[in-house]
C-alpha cells in the first residue's frame, strides 16, 4: 500500500492514502491521537507546513484538520494554531493524588527551600555565558573543572568562609558525594585503611567510604563538636567543624587546634565537610578549619544548600600533593563536571549575585529557625531543641520516658509527614538518644506552617 512521510519538529505520520489522502490522514491523525504520540496540549503543524510535508493541497489538509476539530481531537487556539485537545475531567472525578513517594509535609533534612532558587539571577547569568562562553567550553575540559569556577571559588572561600584557596587546588566535582568517594580512593591506593567519622554522623558518608573498601573509626560528639579520640587508629578524618552534623555543635577551638597537629604531626589528612558553613545566625559565620592547616585539609563545599542539590556542584581545595591523584580519580570517574553551570556560577559569584542570594537565604531561614523553636516551645514543650545556631536543621530530643522514634514515626506516617529518625546517623545505635534531625528549610514556602502543624500533632 503506498505511504506518504511527514517529519517536522512537530508532527511524524505515516499516512494510507487508501480511501483518499483526506481520509487517510484524518486516520493517522487520529491514530497518533489514541496512541499518546500526540499529547494533549501539543501543537499541529499548520496547514501550510504539513501540506508542503506530504505534497497535499493545502485544501487538503485543512478539511482534515477541520474534520477532526468537530469531532473534538483537535482544537484550534488564536494565535497559537491548532492543537491536540485537552480532555477534561468529570466535574466528580476525584483529586489526584500526590506524587508517588512525596509526602504531603516533608520536614526531613538536606534540602533547601527550591521555591527559593534564584531563577531570575541565574537566567541572566546563563544568557550572559552562553553569549560569551567559547566553543571550548562545550567540550570535554579539565578535569579539575573550569577555570573561571575555580578562579571565582578561590576569592568567594578567601573573603566569606577564610580558605586559604589558590584556583590551581580546587576540583570540582558532581556533588560532595562523588568528592568524598574519590578521596577515599585515592587515599585507600596511597595505602590508609581507616577514616575517622563523626558518632553520631551521616549515615550515607559512612557508606561511601565503607564502599571505597575503608574502615571506619568513630569520633565521639558532645555540645562542643567532635572530640580527637582514637585518631591512632585512623590516617584520615572526616568533619563538620561549623556546624557538626546531626548534632549542630561547634567544635571549639582547642579541637580545632588539636586536630590541625595530628594532622600535622602524623601527615594524616582532614577532610572537612562545610555543607552549610554560610548560615550562622548568632554571629558571624565560623571561619573553615582549612585556614588553620591548609597543607593537611580537604576543604569541601557545595551549591547543593545555596542554591539547589540537583545542580551537582561541589569543590574540593585540596593539599598541593593530592591535587594530581585526585584530579586523575575524577577524570576516570566521569572526565569532569558539566561546564555550563559551571560558568553559570562563576558568574553569579563574580558579579555577588550569590553573595546577595545566600545573605537573603540567611535571613529567611533564620526567621523558619526561630518559627520552628517558639512553635516546639510553645506546643511540645516536652522536647528538647538542639543545634539551632546555624544551618538548615534542628536536632530534636525525645525525652527518655517516650515516646520513642518508632511510635513517633509512625504517628507520622499517619499524618503523611515525613521525618529523619536519629538511630541511622550512629554508628552503634544500641542504647543511644532518641530523636529526630528537622529539616527546617525543606518545606516549600506556602508548606512550611501546615508542616509545623503537623509535627507539633505527632510530637503531642
């Protein structure tokens, strides 16, 4: 049977001209129809175009289109031609739900408010590079990272968070979980069997490592961050000096001091995670420990809580001697990160469009801070709030009489309210303290209240 082809950006047909062409393509267009190929809502050539596509008259094409426009496959929009129509639903057809696997309150730790993201600074960021930018930068580069990136980080981490960063130590990576995989690997090949980690500490980071084939030694954290205990044990370690997490301690200068000279002493090698480092809200954000002994410490950053987790921007200033292995472990893990939003960022940082953005942040999730405090204070005065000096969580304690995590997330399964138990962040979790990290910057604007609500309902 002979068939007549249209391709365009818009519409692909096979067309059975058997019957006649204006039958013929009133079939295909209805098959495409049936068959989802044409989704509802989307654009038909016009009559013109399809008609030049398949060497019909334009006459043709048009008494198909109309055809099936009052059988009500197709719609035609002013200014806008003719479309795909959109069925309707019963005025009692029931509301969808939700997506699968998003609760209706999400309280749960990580994740910055993505209502928040600054869409307007970032498009004028993207049009200014893509005007700019060389063909180069649309092929594979340094695995390193781009060089604009890495010049603007080192002047940003200088002034805001006291790196000492020179442009020719930093990686960038796909997120700080790809950073923390490739140091341990290169420090697994130079021979380290162990890494100190924070107790309690991030479940997932712990897994990494063990993934990297390294065992883990546990650092104990109290009110004043991680206490240097059993490093003999271990050649490397892990922290989060700023802003320890789940605890949200500090940890004190005199830590400070002690870890910089084992590292120092032995030639171990620090790792510290700042994850959200630029939101303190007593005081002036705590400078890295990365300042105290930069030859020792792999100082680790991200967008992920800037701006947003799904850009998979992270960096690494690393000791000069760990720059070549590490740079060669990322060039076989996935060559380099994606350039454009790496000239994105740099532009946002060289003209402080970021610097605005994270100062606006500050002060909109300190104000949630304080919402979540004086709402706890008020309506479950029973638990206690811990860690609220700076970043985007809260560690919340149940008292020792109960109830315990498994009652309370259950209460909240019932409430579809999404919660973070503390039992996974330890590494023994055998007679530990119960409680929760609440993840305060989460909730999307418009949710954050209704999701306080129904905290409060569960923790009643």
């Amino acid at each position: 049977m002979p068939e007549d082809w249209s391709s365009s950006v818009d519409l692909h047909l096979a067309v059975d001209a058997a019957g006649g062409r204006r039958a013929g393509l009133e079939r295909a267009l209805r098959a495409a129809i049936a068959a989802g190929r044409l989704a509802p809502g989307g654009a038909l050539p016009s009559t013109r175009a399809l008609a030049a596509e398949l060497g019909y008259s334009r006459g043709t094409v048009t008494a198909a289109y109309d055809q099936l426009t009052a059988e009500g496959h197709l719609v035609t929009v002013p200014g806008s031609g003719t479309r795909v129509a959109t069925a309707a639903a019963p005025a009692s057809a029931p509301a969808l739900p939700d997506a699968p696997g998003e609760p209706a309150h999400d309280l749960r730790p990580g994740r910055p408010d993505l209502s928040a993201f600054p869409t307007a600074a970032w498009l004028r960021s993207t049009r200014r590079v893509l005007a700019s930018a060389p063909p180069g930068a649309h092929a594979l580069g340094d695995p390193r990272g781009r060089p604009e990136l890495r010049a603007a980080l080192a002047g940003y981490l200088g002034r805001a968070r006291g790196v000492r960063a020179d442009p020719a130590r930093i990686v960038i990576t796909s997120g700080y979980a790809q950073a923390l995989g490739l140091v341990a690997a290169v420090l697994r090949d130079a021979g380290t069997s162990a890494i100190a980690m924070e107790e309690p500490g991030h479940f997932f980071h712990r897994a990494i490592v063990g993934r990297a084939g390294l065992g883990v030694v546990p650092l104990p954290v109290d009110g004043e961050g991680a206490r240097p205990e059993g490093l003999d044990r271990a050649g490397a370690a892990v922290l989060t000096p700023a802003h320890q997490y789940p605890s949200g301690a500090t940890l004190r200068p005199d830590r400070r001091r002690a870890f910089a000279a084992w590292a120092r002493d032995t030639g171990a090698l620090i790792v510290e995670d700042d994850y959200d480092g630029e939101f303190r809200y007593d005081r002036q954000p705590v400078g890295a420990l990365q300042g105290m002994a930069p030859d020792h410490v792999a100082y680790g950053g991200t967008a992920s809580k800037t701006l947003a987790p799904a850009l998979r921007l992270a960096w690494l200033v690393l000791p000069a001697h760990l720059v070549e292995p590490f740079a060669e472990a990322k060039l076989l893990a996935d060559a380099h990160t994606q350039s454009l939003a790496q000239l994105v960022l740099a532009d946002l940082i060289g003209g402080h469009a970021y610097d605005r953005h994270v100062r606006a942040s500050r002060l909109r999730y300190r104000r949630r801070r304080d919402l979540l405090v004086e709402t706890l204070r008020a309506r479950a005065p029973h638990v206690r709030v811990q860690g609220v000096a700076a970043g985007l969580h809260a560690l919340v304690l149940l008292p020792p009489g109960g109830p315990d995590e498994d009652e309370i997330m259950d209460r909240a399964a019932s409430r579809d309210l999404a919660l973070m138990p503390l039992r996974a962040h330890w590494h023994d979790p055998a007679d530990r303290p119960q409680g929760f990290i609440i993840g305060y910057s989460t909730p999307l604007a418009s949710a954050y209240k209704p999701a306080l609500d129904a905290l409060c309902a569960v923790l009643a």
